[in-house]
C-alpha cells in the first residue's frame, strides 16, 4: 500500500504531481517562457540596458507589492495604494521645497527655502503609515470591510492630495532628493550601474521574505489568513496583526511615493492612477491566494517582474497600450482562476 507523502510536486501514490509543480512554479515558468517570445521578436529585449530599465520600472510597483503581500495573506486588500503615494508624495514634495509657494523653483533656488530630502523622505513615509493605520483601525475596530475601507480611502486621500496642491504639481528637487529616483548605487560586469530604486526595492523584498518566512509574526500572518476564527482561539491577537498589514502597506505606499517623486522630479496628484490594478495583479500572478494564508514574497517579485516585462515587451512590439490594459485583466482573471481551482483541489486531495 503506497504511503502519503508531503514533499511538493508528489501524490498520494508516489508519483509525479504535475499540477502540484506547475502550481509552484507556474510564474516562473511563465516569466522564462514570456522573456524567450520577446527575446525571438525583438532581439534588443535581452541587451543589460533593457533589462535594467524594466527592473527600474517595476521597482515602485515591487515595493508597493511586497506590502500588498502582507495584506493579501490575510485575506484582506488595498485598494487605496496609488492615492496615498501621490498624497505622500506631494507632502514630500512640499518639505523639500519649503512650502507650495517654491513649487516651481529649480536649480539652486531648490535647497533654497527646503527643508532637505532626510525630512521629505520622513514626512512621505509618516503620512502613508498613518494612512494604513487609520484604514487598519476603521477595518479591525468599526467592522468595515478592507474593500470598502480602502475604497473610500482611494477616493479621500486622492482627494487629500488634490487639495493640498491646489490640482497643480511641485517640481525641481535638488540632487540629494532626486538621487532616490534617479541614481545608481554602484556598476557590475555586463550588467552597467544598478539604479537605487531597484536595490530599495530588491532589500525591503529580502526584509519581507525573512519576516514571513522566520519569524513568529510572519508564521501568524500566514495562520490569521488560513483561518481567523481558528487564529483567534489559539490565542493571536487577530485585529493588532491585520492591523499592522495596512501599516506596512501604508509605509511602502509613503516611501514609494517619495521615490517616484524623486524619479519624476515632480510630485502631482494624479500620480499612482491605476497601480492598484497593476500592483494586485503582480502579487496574484506570483502566487499569492486572494483567499488569504498561501504566498510568498519571492512569488510576488517573480509576479512584479513578469508585468514588467510582459509591458516592456508590449512596447517594444508596439502593441497598443490600450490592449495592454486588455492583456493584463485578461492575466489577471486567470490567475484567480487558477488560483481557485488549486485551491478546490487541495481541499479535495
């Protein structure tokens, strides 16, 4: 009589479970298979400053993904990301240049009247953490569903961020601000210089995996996602964890509003339109379950990535970035698909 195993990728007979690895590995797999279709239709796809360029794009979308991750683990969601960097950013902003009156000054004129970048960057990232932690308190204290909390939230901080800048932009930073943005932190052999945003991205990415994976917080994170009532009787504190996910997506939401507002030179209240879409999508490709309790951080980069290159690709093809809004709902659906069914077939196995 074969025995059960609980190795991945084997069934209850010892054979291979095909479904199992491809359920593992699905988004790699994905992302390999998408890099060799661009590389054999535009061969400049592959060239280091390419490749560079597409992790410096996705490197806003990663940071606010590795802190949808947390969320997503509970069974929660975020809908107001973009509004909170755009209002982050323009309170960035505002420091940087001494107030809305310098909004236009440049050069020298820029440090000036500012404040410096150490303070924007505290001020952006103190405003998307008590973002999350007013979400937080609205969804774990008042009983109000994430998807209407943050629904509202993506309508009021939009708005926020409309009012405190009068519906204009503040821009010309100077070069310690846009350094954040705009810099490189160092060069390696064949691939050229490594944008800063790219390596915040890459550590805060290997900050979240540790936490997840090693820590007692992180196994609770996993466990309030896979069963809340259950959570609650083992005795977890339920609503200061989900809390605490919208306080860490809320200060990835702060700092990469002061990041894309140094990569721009500008700060504006329409930034961040749409990311929420795409940020959702790069975590539900990589993996993580809507249903909460099943992903990783890993996944999730691999997700982030996978958009990146799918929109790179796209351009380079000059392919309407209409259909790419098509191509993208179109992923993500499948996902969820998928992500349903596997969840049915591990409840039936």
């Amino acid at each position: 009589m074969a025995t059960a195993t609980t190795s991945a990728g084997e069934t209850k007979n010892n054979g291979v479970d095909l479904f199992g690895l491809l359920a593992t590995y699905a988004p790699l797999i994905f992302l390999l298979v998408l890099m060799g279709i661009f590389a054999w239709l535009t061969p400049r796809f592959l060239l280091p400053l390419n490749l560079v360029n597409v992790m410096r794009q996705v490197s806003i979308y990663g940071l606010l993904a590795t802190g949808m991750t947390f969320v997503i683990l509970t069974a929660g969601i975020d809908l107001s990301i973009g509004a909170i960097v755009a209002f982050a950013g323009l309170a960035a902003a505002a420091i940087a240049k001494g107030g809305l009156a310098n909004r236009f000054t440049a050069g020298a004129d820029a440090t000036e009247f500012g404040y410096g970048w150490p303070l924007a960057m505290l001020i952006a990232v103190l405003c998307g953490t008590l973002a999350g932690a007013l979400q937080g308190f609205a969804i774990t204290r008042l009983k109000v569903p994430p998807f209407v909390v943050t629904l509202g939230g993506m309508s009021a901080f939009r708005g926020a961020a409309l009012l405190m800048a009068g519906g204009g932009p503040i821009s010309g930073f100077d070069a310690g601000y846009t350094w954040w943005g705009q810099g490189y932190l160092f060069e390696l052999p064949l691939i050229g210089r490594i944008p800063v945003p790219v390596m915040v991205f890459l550590a805060f990415a290997v900050l979240a995996h540790v936490i997840l994976r090693y820590t007692r917080y992180g196994r609770h994170i996993y466990g309030i996602g896979g069963n809340p009532e259950a959570a609650r009787l083992s005795g977890l504190n339920v609503r200061g964890i989900t809390m605490s996910v919208y306080v860490i997506m809320g200060f990835m939401a702060g700092l990469s509003g002061f990041i894309l507002s140094a990569r721009l030179n500008s700060a504006e209240a329409v930034a961040g339109q749409g990311y929420e879409l795409i940020v959702i999508a790069s975590v539900v490709i990589g993996g993580t379950s809507l249903f909460g309790g099943v992903g990783t951080i890993f996944g999730t980069v691999i997700g982030t990535i996978l958009i990146g290159v799918l929109q790179n690709g796209l351009v380079l093809n000059n392919v309407s970035p209409y259909v790419q809004q098509i191509i993208i709902g179109l992923i993500i659906v499948l996902a969820v698909a998928f992500d349903t069914f596997a969840k049915s077939r591990r409840r039936r196995a």
